[in-house]
C-alpha cells in the first residue's frame, strides 16, 4: 500500500495565512515561518485596535462637544450634567456630530440646557 500525504489539508493551511500575510514586506509575505509569525502577530494587533477603536472615537466625541461647549460658555462636565437632569436623551456620538456640522443646532441645545445648570 502507498504512503499517504496530508497534501491538501497542509496547502489549505498555508494558502490561509498567506492569504493573510499578503502585502507583508520580503520573506514575511513569502516564507512560510516568518509570515506565520507575522500573521499571529497582526491578528493580535487587530483584536486589541478593535477595542481601542472604541475609546478613540469617545475621546473624540468628548473633544467635539467641548469645543462646541467652550465656545457657549460652559464647560463640557457642567454641559453633560445639565442634558441628563433636563431628561435629553442624546448620546455623544450624535452630540458632537452636531457640535461639529451645525453649530447653530448645537447653540439651541445649550440654550435648553443652560436654566437647568443654575439650580
């Protein structure tokens, strides 16, 4: 009886991480080790971005609002204490974005919010 390979299911192994690894620079792209390496490594940089991301893009939005906040006159703390105690349920993504494209939106929601800060 012939010996048997495990031809197709090791190919499909390598095809995989060089599929992953493609664009890697010299042997990281090419040589199988290396980009198996390489590939483990982006993977890993790849699920701790995705939690990052998150944090970012909160900073972001806080940096927006603030901005949105200073140029009325209150600071950002003050203005997301005032949007909770006066029941406006905007979340922060939104509130930058329009912070950031429709300032005199923005005015209004501070203009709603600013009796509640004096009590």
């Amino acid at each position: 009886m012939p010996r048997t390979t495990n031809a197709v299911a090791s190919k499909k192994r390598k095809k995989k991480i060089f599929k992953r690894a493609k664009g890697f620079i010299g042997g990281r792209g090419n040589l199988l080790r290396t980009a198996k390496e390489t590939v483990a490594r982006a993977m890993a940089f790849a699920t701790r971005d995705r939690k990052q991301r998150k944090r970012h893009f909160r900073t972001l939005w806080n940096a927006r609002i603030n901005a949105g906040c200073r140029m009325e006159g209150m600071s950002y703390s003050k203005f997301i204490d005032a949007l909770i105690k006066a029941k406006i349920k905007l979340n922060r993504k939104s509130l930058a974005e329009i912070a950031a494209r429709d300032e005199k939106t923005f005015r209004e929601i501070v203009k709603l919010v600013k009796p509640v800060t004096k009590s």
